[in-house]
C-alpha cells in the first residue's frame, strides 16, 4: 500500500514540470500542424509555476489538497490558453477528491487521478472520438480504475493509465478535430496527433515514472 504526504506530491510536480520542459519543442511541434504551435510554451510554463507554488509550501502544516488546489491557482495565472482552465479545474477536482486526508493512500490517489480527468472532460465539455486531451485522459482513468478494481497497486495503476493513455493519443491521428482552433482544418487535421493528448501522456508518464521510481 502506498502512503503519499505533501513532500511526495511536491517532488511529483516537480518531476512533471521536469517532464514538460524536456519535451516543450515535440509538443509545439506538433501544434504547430495543427495549432498555434505553442503548446509545449503553454505547458512548460503551467508546469513549471505550478512545481514552485507547491514547493513553496510548508509540508508539516498543509494537507494534500493543499498541494492540488496550489497547483490549481498556479497553473491558471500562469497560463491563458484553454489548457489553463483545464489543468486548473483538473487539480481543483482532485483537491477536492482528498479534502481533509494527511496522507494519502492508494484508493485516494486513484480517485484523485480520475476526478482530474472528469473535471478536464467537465470544463471542455468534450466527449471521445473529437481529437482532443480526453482521448488520452478517459481511457487513462478508466485503465487506472480498472487497475485498481482487479487489486493493482497505485504504481501499476498508473502503469495501465500510461498505456491507455498512448494508445488514446496514438488514435487521435485518425480523428477529424471538432473542437477549438484545430478543429477548423476538418480533415486536413486527420494523421496528425492531438497535442493535449500527448502533452497528457507526458503528464501521465512522468508521474508513472517518478512513483516507479
């Protein structure tokens, strides 16, 4: 069983925004076919406010919840672009998932994890199939849940939520984009992966690679 305190979660942010900054250029790259070729920018930046607001904190007298909703606040001041209110509801939803719990355990971790996906999929009033973050975010909770559900711990948990989440991102090549900026190529936008959906398995990924760790 897993036990995670505020010390733990900053150290994951701080892995996460390591993680952005490293692939910031594939990820413009990618919206630059398809975007405004600055969504690496956006997530590096998010990232990266949201790591210092969190390491900021006093860990022997915040919960948590305190780390998520601090990250929240960050992420949103730091970043303008749709992915802010995103990530920022992402992280209010899994505060709000642990509110009132020292130390988390690993039914509390995947219940966090699948409150970020809802509130993302919540705020963008998007649905599976439009090429978008949630073809990588869904998939990945429910693998998470999955996981879980059949006894898996929260590393192997988000080792499944990892592997949806390539695979949700990998299919989006094929998807017609309906929604935001993208969406006005129409089919020129298919063969092409969603940036928020790898910018998601980046996320995932890290936060995979840092509890394996």
């Amino acid at each position: 069983m897993t036990e995670i305190n505020v010390e733990t979660l900053q150290r994951m942010f701080a892995a996460i925004a390591n993680a952005m900054a490293k692939e910031k250029d594939r990820l413009c790259e990618l919206d630059g076919v398809i975007g405004d070729a600055d969504h690496g920018i956006a997530m590096e930046l998010g990232f990266s406010a949201a790591s210092k607001a969190v390491a900021a904190l006093e860990a022997g007298s915040n919960e948590p919840s305190a780390v998520f909703n601090t990250a929240a606040k960050a992420f949103l001041n730091a970043v303008g672009a749709s992915s802010g209110p995103l990530y920022a509801t992402a992280f209010m939803r899994a505060g709000a998932a642990v509110k009132g719990k020292g130390v988390l355990s690993d039914d509390d971790l995947v219940e966090a994890f699948i409150a970020m996906a809802k509130g993302i999929q919540d705020r963008g009033k998007a649905e599976l199939g439009e090429k978008t973050m949630i073809d990588a975010w869904i998939p990945a909770a429910q693998a998470c849940h999955a996981a879980r559900a059949a006894g898996a711990g929260w590393s192997e948990c988000l080792g499944a939520a990892l592997q949806a989440a390539t695979k949700g991102a990998e299919d989006t090549k094929a998807m017609v984009a309906t929604k935001g900026r993208s969406s006005r190529l129409g089919e020129r936008s298919i063969g092409h992966m969603d940036p928020g959906a790898a910018s998601a398995v980046v996320l995932i990924g890290a936060m995979a690679e840092y509890f394996e760790g």
